[in-house]
C-alpha cells in the first residue's frame, strides 16, 4: 500500500479568499485529502495540489456569479465547485446534483459538518430532475464532460435568461466553437470566455459562459418542461 500523500498547509491566499469560513475550507480540504481518497472521489496525486489546482480554482468561480441566485451544480462529484462557491457565497441557494449515492452521501456529510444551511443534496441525473426541481438562475459544473454535451444536461435546468458557467481549462476555446451549433439549438443566445482569479490562482481559472433566452433547452425542452409543470399543477390539486 502507497503512503497517503500530505496535504499542504492552507496558502495566505485562501485566508482572503474564504474570510469567516476560512476554517472550514481547511476542514473540506482536509475531508477531501482523507474520506475524498479513501472513497475514491479524488485521486491521491491531487492532495499535494489540493488547494492550488481544486479549492482556489474553484472558488474564484464566485466572481462571475450574480449576487442571491439560485445555482444548480451538476455532476457535483466530491463539491467541486459548488462547496467552495459555498463557502464563500452565503447569500445563493445552491443544489448540488450529482446521480452516485456514494458522492452524494460524502456530499451530505460535508454539508451537515460544515453547517452549509443554503446548500441541498440532491440525487439524480441532470435529465431526469427537469420539472422536478425548480429552474435555477445559474448552472455550474466542472469536469463533468465536453461542452456540447454538458450544455444539453445543464441548460434545460435554466430559468428563462440563465447563464451556464463551467469551469474549462486550455480546451474552452476550442470546445465552445465546436460546441455552437448545438448552443443554438438548446437556446444559447450568448457564449462568452472569461478569466477569473486574478491575484489568486495562477494560471487564471478559464470560465465559458453560456447565456440563454426565453426557452432555455430549445423548443424541445420547453414542450416538456411544460407538461411536467402540468403534471405538477395535477398531482397537487388531488
């Protein structure tokens, strides 16, 4: 059996970075580097770079992120990054979608230790929870899958002029031009490339952000977004 790999001391940085929650984005750190191994949600190569590569990277998300929305992180995996845009937005309401009950149990035990009260667990595929949950303003992922496909799993969770914002790395360019067409269909009515962070992480942290319209998902989307509502109004009236 390899020797479990060291978790290095927090950077000043993240002091700034987290202010009163500082000690508890110690304590996720140190839950990543022990259960997140163990459970296999991380790898163990990544604990040297834990708060460099993952915990900042994903934190400095939060400066994109309108002030007291709704967030949807899909494909949440081990909290990255909607525990850390957590940790340093109280004032959104943010649900964290991810389909692996051993994920989401890690996430429920985060959520319960670090008295995260605006944060919700949920269990399920991006595609299986419209009209189940409530459409949200933003939509956050992180490593979860191309662009293209990504889009089609978290734009039809949009309320009306939403915003997609996945964190990308040296591919957000490339994907986005690939992924146009497809933007287009599912309602995208604007794609930008943004660069956060700055006196932080360094590389700066890649954010594409995917703005849509009245329909978002398209019209295919919006016929069934609008029989689930129907279904929803009958279910409550008996």
């Amino acid at each position: 059996m390899t020797e479990a790999a060291e978790l290095p001391p927090a950077p000043e940085v993240a002091r700034e970075v987290f202010g009163d929650r500082f000690g508890d984005a110690v304590r996720y750190a140190e839950l990543l580097a022990e259960a997140g191994v163990q459970r296999g949600l991380i790898g163990p190569r990544e604990v040297p770079r834990l708060w460099e590569r993952h915990m900042l990277n994903c934190a400095v998300l939060s400066e994109v992120v309108p002030e007291g929305v709704t967030v949807c992180d899909v494909g949440s995996g081990a909290g990255l990054p909607g525990i850390l845009l957590a940790l340093v937005r109280e004032d959104l309401k943010i649900t964290l979608l991810e389909p692996l009950l051993r994920r989401t149990n890690f996430l429920t035990e985060v959520v319960e230790l670090l008295g995260l009260d605006h944060v919700t667990v949920a269990r399920g595929r991006a595609e299986e929870v419209m009209g189940t949950m409530p459409p949200v303003h933003v939509v956050t992922a992180r490593a979860v899958a191309p662009l293209d496909r990504l889009a089609a799993w978290g734009i039809p969770l949009l309320r009306p002029y939403g915003e997609m914002l996945a964190l990308k790395g040296d591919t957000a360019e490339e994907e986005l031009k690939s992924a146009s067409t497809a933007l287009s269909k599912l309602g995208a009515v604007g794609t930008s490339i943004l660069h956060v962070g700055e006196g932080v992480v360094d590389p700066l942290s890649t954010v594409v952000r995917v703005e849509v319209g009245e329909s978002p998902g398209g019209v295919r989307f919006a016929a069934k977004r609008a029989k689930a509502a129907r279904t929803s109004r009958t279910r409550r009236r008996r």
